[in-house]
C-alpha cells in the first residue's frame, strides 16, 4: 500500500515497515519495529482525533473536578522529620507498555503504577494543575521522574519538591495526586521504579533520581510531549537537553551524596 510520496522515495507498507528510495529497500530499524509491536501497534506521539489528540475526550481519563488537585479539608500538619532516616525505593517488574486510544478506559491494579498500559500522546514536561496518571504513565518510558504530591501535604515541602524538581532534571512531571495516604504524601515515580515519602528528604530525592532516573526504554527520546492540558509551568533545562547531569550541584539546594 502505497502512502507516501517524495522527490526520490517511496515508502511502502510491505507487512513489515520499509523504505524504497531510488530503486533500494531499506529497512527501518528493528528498534521502530519492536517499539510498534511493544505497544500494540499504535504509534507514540501521533496526534489522531480517532485515537488520541490530546484534546478531545480528555474525560475518560480525569472528569475535571477540583477535588483532584485542592484540599478540601484542612493542610496536613508537617510530619516530624527524623535525622539519618533512610528511604528505600520499592522495583517492581514491568508491565505490558501498550497504548490505548481514547475511547478505552484505563484502570490500575496499584495506588501508584510505574509501568503499564497508557494513552500514545505523552505530557510535556513540567508542573500540572493536575495530570492523569494515565497521560505520566507515558513519560515514564521516556525516562522521566513524576513528582506526586497529596494536595493537603504542607505548602512548604511542595515547593521543597518544586525546587527539587525542576533543578534536577528537564524530564520531570509535578502533578498533585489525592490517592496518596496522609503517613505519605509525596512519592517519587520512574519507570519500574517509586519512592514514597512522609516529607520531602533531599538527600533520598535527589539519590533517588540519580539512581533511577533516564532508565527506561525510550529514554533517549528528547522530544517533549504533545499534551499540555492543565500545565502550570513547562520544564526548563537543567543541566542540557538530554539531562547529561542529573542535579547537577546546587550549593543552596542539592545535598553531596
């Protein structure tokens, strides 16, 4: 099936993805082919209004309401934070990565997932009003740390994790997430990989990032998303383009390990 046409080249659907150019068949990467076939044959990135737009039936996945991303009861008082406690990651095996368009409604088995079937747009990086775990789900392949915070935490350690976020790294998300429990309002998410805390520690942040972040499959995709509904403030870069170096030295923030 003949569907794209160029000055010299034509690509062709073979039944197996191919490029014809001046009378020569060359092969995509087996990279392509398995990424295709990882996610049930529904390409990454690919606005389609059918499938996946960004912008049309946002709703399956997140009706709106406030209560997502407000505290509707009083802050949380902080809790007391304990010297030389040390935070333990929790691994966990990987999860069938396929995507699902819109018109399919995505559940999980964990309160927090690190792998797992998800929409084929992902977010652009950087701090939500909220985002759905269904859309950040995809930012993990691509190597990207989801900060999640409960929104009655106290005020102070979220901007803490703020701080946090957006100087250790480019691929980060900072989404509130009300399913966390009041002993553990703040988590950590890459791919395969969480770490729940009671408060904001920035010696287990920071190790946690340096230690699993940019490990995932696509990881070597720099291209933001194409999904930017509810963003607040959009990523900066930290160190350079592909985050080459994770939290890099802040002497106001980031503590030596």
């Amino acid at each position: 099936m003949l569907f794209l046409l160029e000055k010299y080249c034509l690509v062709l659907l073979l039944g197996t993805w191919g490029l014809v150019c001046g009378g020569h068949h060359r092969q995509k990467s087996n990279d392509l082919q398995d990424a295709m076939h990882n996610h049930g044959g529904i390409p990454m990135g690919i606005k389609d209004i059918n499938c996946d737009d960004g912008i049309h039936n946002l709703t399956v996945d997140w009706d709106g309401s406030e209560d997502a991303y407000t505290c509707e009861t009083d802050r949380w008082l902080p809790i007391p934070k304990k010297p030389y406690r040390e935070f333990h990651p929790v691994c966990e095996p990987i999860k069938r990565p396929w995507h699902r368009c819109m018109t399919t409604a995505l559940q999980y088995d964990e309160v927090i997932p690190t792998s797992g079937e998800h929409r084929p747009i992902w977010a652009k990086f950087g701090e939500y009003r909220y985002l759905p775990v269904q859309r950040w789900l995809h930012n993990l392949e691509h190597g990207c740390v989801v900060f999640l915070y409960h929104p009655c935490a106290p005020q102070r350690d979220i901007e803490k994790l703020r701080q946090i976020a957006t100087r250790c790294l480019r691929k980060h998300i900072i989404t509130p997430y009300n399913l966390l429990p009041r002993q553990l309002p703040f988590a950590l998410v890459t791919y395969g990989c969480k770490l729940q805390l009671p408060y904001v520690d920035e010696r287990a942040v920071v190790r946690f990032v340096r230690e699993h972040a940019l490990k995932a499959p696509e990881s070597q995709v720099t291209e933001n998303g194409g999904f930017s509904a509810e963003l607040i403030t959009p990523a900066l870069i930290a160190s350079d383009i592909v985050d080459s170096e994770l939290c890099r030295r802040d002497p106001l923030m980031l503590p030596e390990l």
